[in-house]
C-alpha cells in the first residue's frame, strides 16, 4: 500500500456533515465521500475504477489515519520543521490548484493555436538547412595547407577528414555532418555556413572555440515546416505556459511588496 502514499498530500481528510461513515479508527470518521475524492485522484493519474481499487483505498486511509493519530499524539505536528513542511506543501498545493483553476477558465482555443502556427511558420519562412562536412584542426597553419591541397585536389576532402580531423567523430564518416540548421553550431561556424552556398567549399579556415575548420556545404534546402496537427499539443502546451506567465506577472504587478 505504499504506493498510495504520495497521494497524502493532495487527500484531506475533513469530514462532511451527515457524511457516510465507512471506518471509525479510534473514534475518528472516514467518509464515503473521502474515499469517493480519493479514487478520483487515483482516476485522474490512469488509475482504473475497481472494487479492488476502492477495497485499496479504503485500506490505505484506514493506515493512514491510524498513522496521523500517532504522529500528532506524538506532538510531531507541532515541531517547527514538520510545521514548515505542512506549510510548504499546502503553499504547492494552492498554487497548483490556483494554475489549474486558471487554465480552465481560460482554455486554449484552436483559434489561438492555428494563431500561434501560422506567426511561427511565418517567421521560418526563409529558414535553410545545410547538409554539411567539416574539418576540425587545432593549428591554422596546418589547416590553411590543408585546405590549399584540398583545393588543389591534391587530397580529397572526405580522406582528409578521415586522417587529419581532430573531431573524430564526423572525421570517421569523411567529416559529414549530415542535415542541420545553421542554429546548431556555434556563430562564428554559422555565420560562415550562412554566407556559402551549395558546393561551396570554405575560403580560408574558419576559427571557433574548438579550433580551426575547414567547411564544405555539400546541399542547402528550406527548412520543411511540420503539419500543424503534428504540433498541437506543443504548441497548446506552449501557450499554457504563456497564459499562466503572463498570470503570474499580472499577481505580482499588482500585489503591495514591502521589503
């Protein structure tokens, strides 16, 4: 029954007038109706409604109860860090209820979302992805020869990355990099990406943090923009998160801070 435990929290166990008593532990009440907001719990995190389940139930408060009563005979409920627990717990709980109860007064519609796809699909309109080779050497002198004998044909790109790249990764498969946004690498690399076009092999060695590279852009394309239902709940998500933001800032603008 311990997996019923980190319900405890969310469960209270105050006891409704004319309430239909289902247990008496040492004189204390359980509820039918406290077993009722119990199994509702457990429903809404995939549980299933089972006589089984409810018997659980029934047998978890029973513990439970039997457990409290000890610890408050006990005076736990009074010392100062249990205290601040229960505080602390009961501040999570309010504020999780407060952005649920947000959420449903102001749901996300499908005018909102289809709103959302069509700003983001705008703004990616003129985005590419370039298919990529690199490599990666730790001198620019040695790269700069390098680039000069591949230039020249004198070594072939992808056997130069093989035996002369320090990113053994990439150096191992002829330095590819497969299909990527500019956005992926670091800026000084990007910028220099950005600036090329397809077949275009880098004029000089370009230097990022990791050291010096010598780029090829194999292909560019745009970037293929997914279908909006494969989106959905991402972009429903998102603006959630933006509402319940935006409510937060709006709690703290107008509450009075003193400090």
């Amino acid at each position: 029954m311990q997996k019923f435990l980190i319900f405890a929290a969310a469960c209270v166990l105050a006891v409704p007038l004319q309430a239909k008593t289902i247990a008496t532990v040492n004189g204390q009440e359980i509820t039918q109706e406290q077993l009722d907001s119990f199994v509702s719990l457990l429903l809404s995190q995939g549980a299933q409604d089972t006589p089984e389940l409810r018997d659980q139930v029934k047998e978890e408060l029973i513990n439970r109860t039997i457990i409290v009563q000890a610890a408050e005979k006990a005076g736990i409920d009074k010392q100062p860090d249990v205290q601040q627990e229960l505080d602390l717990a009961r501040q999570g709980i309010l504020v999780r209820a407060l952005w649920a109860d947000y959420l449903k007064k102001h749901p996300v519609t499908d005018e909102a979302i289809q709103k959302e796809y069509d700003a983001l699909k705008k703004d990616q309109a003129d985005s590419k992805e370039y298919k990529l080779r690199h490599i990666l050497l730790e001198d620019e002198e040695k790269a700069n020869d390098l680039l000069k004998k591949i230039k020249d044909k004198a070594i072939a790109f992808s056997e130069a990355a093989k035996t002369e790249s320090v990113d053994t990764g990439s150096g191992s498969k002829g330095g590819d990099l497969g299909w990527a946004p500019s956005s992926n690498f670091v800026p000084e690399f990007a910028n220099a990406v950005e600036a090329m076009d397809a077949g275009d092999l880098s004029d000089k060695p370009v230097k990022s943090q990791f050291g010096w590279h010598i780029i090829e852009v194999e292909d560019v394309r745009p970037v293929e923009f997914p279908e909006l239902q494969q989106v959905k709940p991402q972009l429903a998500e998102m603006l959630r998160q933006q509402q319940l933001s935006d409510y937060q800032d709006s709690l703290l603008k107008s509450a009075k801070i003193e400090q």
